[in-house]
C-alpha cells in the first residue's frame, strides 16, 4: 500500500503519504491501515482535484491539519492561527489561492503599516474586532513569512501550479537589534539585591544568568538534571503554557537545544539550598520532578518569573531588563572574556555558531577591535625599541 504508518505511542498513529502527514488515533494496525486508505483516498480524489476552486481559507485549513498540526510545536501552531485569523484571512479568505498575486500582497503589506481594523482570537474561539494604529515592519515580516509558507507548500502538493507569488515581493527589511543586556557593574547590583529575594528567584535569576538558558527550559528543569558530583545540568525539555492545555512539557527549541554544560560549584550549593527549603515546605511532589513548583506540588507557569522579574527590578531600582535578556548577558560576558564562540553556542544552545555570531556581532566586533588595538600597540612598543637603539 502506498504511503506509511509510524506507531507514535500505544493507540496512537502517523500517517504519510506523499508530503501529507496526520496524526490519527486508533485501537490496532488494522484499524491504522483503514485509516490509511481513507487518507489517501481522500488526498488523491478530495476536493483538492481541481486548483483553480479552491480558496485560500480551504487550503488554509488542510494545512494546519496537514502539515502545522503535525510538525510544529503547539505555541507555534497557535501563533499561526492567531496571524491568520487577525488579519490574513479576513483579507485573503475567500480568493481563489491562484488569483492572489504580488500586487494582493504588497497592498496588504501597505495596508498593515497604517491605521486598520483586526480581529483578536480567544482560547474558547471568540473573536472581538478592534483597532490597530499599524504594525511593525518586524510584525509585518512575521505575516509574509507565512503567507510564503502556505503558498510553498500548496506547490508542493500540487494544488497550485507556478511560481510562488510571495517570492515576487520583497519582505519587510528588519534591522537587527543589538542585544540588550547587563554590564558587570548593574549585574553585581542585582545580585546584590537579589540577597533579599525567595530562594526560587534567586535560583531562577542565577540560572539565566550563568548557563545562558532559555525561561522555558529553566522552568522544565527537573532535579535528575543537576548532577552535583559531576557539576553539570542537562537540558533535556521546556516547560510550556497553552490556554486550553495548561502547562506542559515539551522538547527544547531545537535539537541542539539539549545540551549539557559545566555549572560552578556555587550555583550547586545554592540549589542543594533551594531543594532543602523545598522538602522542609512539602513542596516536592512524587508526581513530577521539578525544580520549580507552587505550594502544593503542581509545575509553575512558566511565565510567572517573567512576570515577577520587573517588578523586582523596579523595587531595586535597577534598568529594566526583560528576563531574556539575562541569557544575552551571560553570553556577552562569555564573548568579553574571550570565550571561542563554538563554545558559546554550545553552552546556549544554537544549531551553529553563525546563529550566536549573528546575534552577537556588535560584541564580536568590539572584541575584534581590542585585537586591533593590541596588535597596535604590540608593534608601536617593537618600533620605539628598535628606535631607541
């Protein structure tokens, strides 16, 4: 039989066929191959058969079934349905998907740099019409980026034959923002007002801030992560929040992501600290393993120290600082102490080095610059001794 079948847990099933993908649910193999059948049937002779009839909004729908809901990650699969659902689709719903073409699009572009009206998706479905002032060429980018996927992969399929045509307009130029961050002086200062905090935000702070590591795989950290006798962490998963779904658990942002690193031995005291207050308080629950949960055992939102860090720097009267941006500090006092940036992107996490060199270019550029200066003065100093003699 055309197409496959990939058992993804017990009663639970992938099927492929061509570039299509659907998660089904079934009691057998027998039962999974039903589904197989009905699958490509449907693929082959649905009402994907003629092009020019389909609509935006009907290819839309077959790929978030398809294709988002399959391969993407559940935060990732909801951004794309709030995109579509503001503004794209009230736009582009209702054409033909081979009458939209370049012209469709930069006017849409235009349209969104200006005053407009969009619509804000709910959890439960709603939907509430409201007013925009214009978006952000960032923003705007954002939109291109999936009307071009949608478009790629309905080549693909071979429901729309041609060129894409978001390949013919040009995206939103986004500058590149330098990456914000702490110097050593307002570092110390916060680590110094972090002295008065609850152990949990101590800890939280003193992660971000010494392994480089993302909130949500901070918040998924479980104690079997720490290895006090090795003196390493593990990132192995994140922590995540859906409205709908709760918090939940979930590989890292890349594969890549998981990674090991090397920890000092006073973040280990100050975790054996933290997990000591933690049984004193009965907060340790046998049903999950985290570092950090709420009184009575359950994972803690992983938005929560997001949320609770602003205001902690406001009481102390440091510079603001989203808690992202603790991971950026780390990195840039790595980069300041001539950390090679292989190791860097090692320790963050990036799939290449080019990632961490793109997003850290102005501080790899300063320290290119005191090799510069160095090599200047080395010389300098080699031509007045040799004019001395």
């Amino acid at each position: 039989m055309a197409g496959n079948i990939t058992m993804i847990k017990e009663g639970s099933y992938r099927l492929r066929y061509r570039d299509f993908s659907r998660n089904v649910e079934a009691g057998s193999d027998r039962e999974a191959e039903r589904l197989l059948a009905k699958f490509i049937t449907e693929i082959d002779s649905g009402d994907f058969s003629q092009p020019s009839k389909v609509t935006f909004n009907e290819f839309v729908k077959r790929w978030l079934r398809d294709y988002s809901e399959v391969e993407l990650a559940p935060k990732t699969i909801v951004w794309y349905k709030q995109l579509l659902e503001a503004r794209i689709l009230p736009v582009f719903g209702d054409k033909k998907l081979d009458k939209i073409k370049p012209v469709d699009l930069i006017a849409f572009y235009s349209s969104l740099r200006t005053k407009h009206k969009y619509f804000k998706l709910y959890g439960d479905g709603k939907r509430e019409e409201l007013t925009s002032q214009g978006l952000s060429d960032k923003t705007i980018h954002h939109h291109h980026g999936i009307i071009c996927a949608i478009f790629e992969k309905a080549i693909k399929w071979q429901i729309l034959k041609g060129i894409n045509p978001a390949h013919h307009v040009d995206a939103p130029k986004v500058e590149r923002k330098k990456a914000n961050c702490y110097d050593l002086d307002q570092t110390t200062a916060m680590l110094k007002a972090l002295e008065k905090e609850e152990l949990k935000h101590r800890i939280a702070i003193m992660l971000a801030l010494t392994t480089g590591a993302r909130l949500g795989e901070i918040m998924g950290l479980e104690w079997q992560d720490i290895d006090t006798q090795a003196k390493t962490l593990e990132i192995r998963q994140a922590s995540q929040y859906l409205p709908g779904k709760g918090v939940f658990l979930k590989d890292p942002k890349t594969e890549t992501s998981k990674r090991k690193m090397s920890v000092h031995s006073s973040l280990l005291s100050l975790l054996e600290a933290y997990k000591a207050d933690q049984q004193e308080k009965g907060f340790l629950c046998a049903d999950n393993n985290r570092l950090f949960v709420t009184w009575d055992g359950k994972p803690m939102h992983p938005g929560s120290m997001s949320k609770w860090f602003p205001k902690f720097l406001t009481r102390n009267k440091l510079p603001r600082l989203k808690f992202h941006e603790l991971r950026h500090t780390n990195a840039t006092f790595l980069i300041s102490q001539g950390i090679d940036v292989q190791t860097v992107a090692g320790r963050l996490g990036h799939s290449t080095s080019v990632t961490t060199q793109n997003i850290y270019s102005h501080y790899l550029q300063s320290k290119d610059q005191q090799v510069s200066d160095l090599m200047e003065e080395m010389f300098s100093q080699g031509k007045t001794k040799k004019d001395m003699k």
